[in-house]
C-alpha cells in the first residue's frame, strides 16, 4: 500500500464542520480529504432553514441555549449548549465576513425567522430556503484560497491508522480505487450522519456513516446512537434522497392537513405545527399509517410568493408534479439528522489520542434525545472550528505503527436492503420485535460481508435502541411509551455486539 506522510492535520469531509475545521486549523497544514466534488455529497449544502443563534436585540445566548435543552428532552449537556449560545453569534458573523448573504432587514441586522421549539425568531437564513448552500459556496471559496489547506477529492476513507499505543497516526483513504496510508499529527473525521442507512432520507444516500463505524471499529467510544431524527415534512413524490420542505414554512403559517383538508396538529401537541420535531413526525406518521395522509398546506401563508421566497422548495414540487401556490403538498417523515455519534468533548477531542471529531459524526451532547431546528449548521461551524484549533498543535506519535488495512465495502443490493431494513425497523416508531428482527438481518450481512463500516454504523442505532427501553425525543418505543429517567447512552463496540436479537 503507498504511504504518504502529511505533516499537520487531516480532515476528513468538507461539509461545514470539516472545512470549518480547515480554516481554524492555520497556521498547521491542513488536507481535506472528501469523495465528492466541493459542496457536493455533504448534508450542509442541503441545509434549508438557516443557522439559529441570539442576533436579536429581544433574545440572548441564555434563551437559546434553554430551548436547545427543553428540546433535547433531558439528554442535553447544559454546558455545552451553552457554549453553542454564546459563541452561535460569532460564528454567524464569521460566516457572514466570508460572504453568506443572509437576508437581512431594512435597518442591516440578519432577518429571521421562526421555527419549531424556538421561542425566538432566530434563524438566520438566505433568500427563505437557500441557507445551506449559499454558506457552503462561501465558504469553500475561503477553503480554496487558504494557502495552508490543500483539498484532495476522490478519496474515501477505508479506516483508521494507530500505532502500538493506540492513538489514531492516519488514514486508509480510496484514493482512485486503490487504499493509500496517509500519516498525519491529527485526524479530524468529519463525515457527516446516517441518512444513507435508510430508504427514504433527506441526505445524502452517500453518507452511511463510515466515520462513525470506522472510529468505533478503532476503539473510540460512541455516545446516543439510538437517538434518530426524522424531519416530518420530506416531499413524498418518489424521489431518492427525498427532497425537504422547510420548517420555516411552518413558521410562516402553513399548516398540516389530511385528505379532507383539515389541520390535525392540534390534537397530537399545543404547539401545532411549531410542536418539537419528534412530535410532528410522530403525529404525520400516524396520519398516514391510519389512511388519512399528510399534506403541508402553504397556499396561504405562500402561496404565489413560493418562487421568490422558497426557491427551493417551490422547484422540488414542480419536479415530482405539484405547484405549492394551488396545492397541499404531500409530506412524509424522513431519516433527516443523527443526533448521536462519536463522543467528544467541547473541543473535538475523542477518547482515542489524536482522533477528532466535528458535526454530524460527532456526539458533544448539545443535541441531546431531539436536536433544536437549525441548530446543526451552527453546531457545525462552532465546533468544527474549536476541533480545528485544538488539532493544529497535535504532534507526531512515536509508536510503532500497527498494520493497517482499507475495511470491506458493501454491494448495492446489500445496502439496499439494509436500508430498507433500517427504514420499517428503526424508523420513527420502533418496538422490540422490530429492532430484534433488524438486528439478525445486519448480522446477516455480517457474516457475508464482514465489518462494513456502513453495518457497524447500523448495528449500532439498532442495538442501542434495543437496550433503550423507554421513550424519548427522536426515540419512539411503542412497547415502552414512557420514559424513564433521563441518561445517555456511551457505549464501545464490544458492548454493542453483547447485545443480540431476541
């Protein structure tokens, strides 16, 4: 295998976090590794909503970061939701100095909006719906002229290089095809979520969570990953990934509907619409398990104003045959965000020495059992860029290297499977028998296909939500309906694989 010896930082992925951390690292020399093109193949392009911080003159750090913890649903590390708060604004305007053009008001303050769990409005977003890649195109225009980082795409992480000791010294990436050693002083993995693991997603279908298999192949600790948020108004028109229509159409006043047109929230929550995401998705499920659908009905609180205001939203209708200006647009949950991931402190650190974590593949406990909307992008730029700054001044291990190899991959009709597996028995609403019944089918594959990252990644979800007998945010058992008291989950592969089906 060819080795090639990076003197500083790697980061792998280029979303938000990854190239945040990029950027934060400097002076250290930074290669961001990342299989797509720039802005492609990462769930932050994708973001619609915006970025949530305290701008406004009527809220502070301190209501922000009591909304994110009431909606975490007791899981949520006060402290560091804290942290978000109070470092949110900064980074916004970080974002803002790098050339975001967030919408702004007649008076020159960030315009914003309103969503679900959050008793501001203090959403920072772009032209309605385009926050996600507007901030990712200003940003890798940063990226590229950073004379410190030097991005390599068409690579693929295979696993994880650790010496005698067991700190993390490099990367296996695919490179072309073909498995290459790049030794590093610090490895960032910032590989985004779990939303190719399930058949209908708002992500990715590229992102299966190999970072997070990978890291917990190497040893490192994972924290919540049972823990699942489903969005509850995917556009359900049979596109793969499906496309998203905004919690912001909520909170300008559009309104969930069945079939015969009449809004059903209030029954399920007395917040209607602006109820916690695990709610909606809850209530939209039960609609249409029980026959009676669930449209998003925008025509007026939108309606002509839909191609201005929600550009983006207004185009994935029209593309799957609907116009939102006369029509309800018909929604389904879908696998959206994983608020569980590889545990790491307010810095990145993870309990393997030289092995950060940032975003979506990382656990800091700041989402907790539901992550507050629009929080993700914020939690992104924060933490990827304190990872970055605590990365540069790792020096080279000194241990023998232990031999390293690229891990198996996963045929298409196997992940299709799994996906499918994934979606009816670890979805928005689980039980015992499911979870079991999930569980002997990844180990099914297991024992074709060997340590898949990707059937790690799912065993862990499946296994912890099997232990996890009670119901809480993202986590719906219908054979446990309450909860319990509130802890997290922390959990290393050994543990995980002592958990079998039923």
């Amino acid at each position: 295998m060819e080795r090639i010896r990076h003197d500083g930082v790697v980061v792998v992925g280029a979303g938000l976090a990854g190239l945040t951390a990029a950027l934060a690292a400097a002076p250290a020399k930074v290669l961001v590794l990342t299989g797509a093109p720039l802005s492609f193949g990462c769930s932050s392009a994708w973001a619609q909503g915006g970025v949530a911080a305290a701008l406004s003159a009527d809220d502070a750090p301190a209501l922000h970061a009591a909304d994110t913890v009431t909606a975490g649903a007791g899981l949520v590390v006060p402290e560091v939701a804290g942290l978000l708060a109070e470092e949110g604004p900064a980074a916004v305007r970080r974002l803002a100095d790098l050339g975001a053009p967030f919408d702004r008001t007649p008076d020159g303050g960030f315009a914003q909006s309103l969503e679900a769990a959050h008793s501001r409005a203090r959403v920072a977003r772009v032209k309605g719906d385009q926050a996600g890649r507007a901030i990712m195109d200003a940003v890798v225009v940063a990226t590229l002229s950073a004379p410190h980082v030097q991005v390599r795409t068409g690579a693929k992480l295979a696993g994880l290089i650790q010496d005698a000791t067991g700190r993390v010294r490099g990367v296996v990436a695919r490179i072309d095809g073909q498995p290459v050693e790049i030794l590093a002083n610090a490895v960032i993995l910032a590989t985004g979520g779990i939303g190719g693991l399930y058949a209908v997603t708002t992500t990715p279908a590229e992102l299966t969570g190999d970072g997070l298999g990978l890291a917990a192949l190497a040893g490192a600790t994972i924290a919540d990953p049972e823990f699942v948020q489903f969005h509850p108004t995917a556009i359900d028109i049979g596109r793969d990934p499906a496309p998203l229509a905004t919690e912001a159409l909520r909170g300008e006043g559009a309104k969930l509907v069945g079939v015969d047109g009449r809004p059903f929230m209030a029954r399920y929550h007395p917040d209607a619409e602006l109820a916690p995401r695990d709610v909606v998705a809850r209530a939209i499920h039960a609609e249409r398990e029980a026959g009676r659908g669930a449209f998003l009905d925008a025509r007026e609180a939108v309606g002509a104003h839909f191609p201005e205001e929600f550009p983006a939203v207004f185009a994935a209708c029209l593309g799957g045959g609907v116009d939102p200006r006369v029509q309800p647009i018909p929604v389904a949950p879908a696998c959206h965000y994983h608020m569980g991931g590889i545990a790491t402190d307010d810095e990145g650190r993870t309990n393997l020495p030289g092995l950060y974590a940032a975003g979506e593949c990382a656990s800091t406990g700041v989402h907790g059992a539901n992550r507050l909307a629009s929080n993700s992008l914020l939690e992104a730029a924060v933490f990827g860029a304190r990872a970055g700054q605590a990365a540069r001044d790792e020096t080279p291990g000194v241990a023998p290297l232990l031999r390293a190899q690229a891990a198996p991959e996963l045929p298409a009709e196997a992940l299709a499977s799994l996906r499918t597996a994934m979606s009816q028995d670890a979805g928005v609403v689980r039980d015992g028998v499911g979870l079991g019944r999930l569980l002997t089918h990844i180990d099914a594959l297991r024992a074709v296909h060997g340590e898949v990252p990707a059937l790690v990644a799912a065993r862990l979800v499946a296994a912890s939500a099997l232990a996890r007998r009670e119901s809480r945010g993202g986590h719906f058992r219908s054979d446990f309906p309450t909860a319990a008291a509130p802890e997290r989950t922390f959990v290393t592969l050994p543990q995980s694989a002592a958990c079998k089906a039923a």
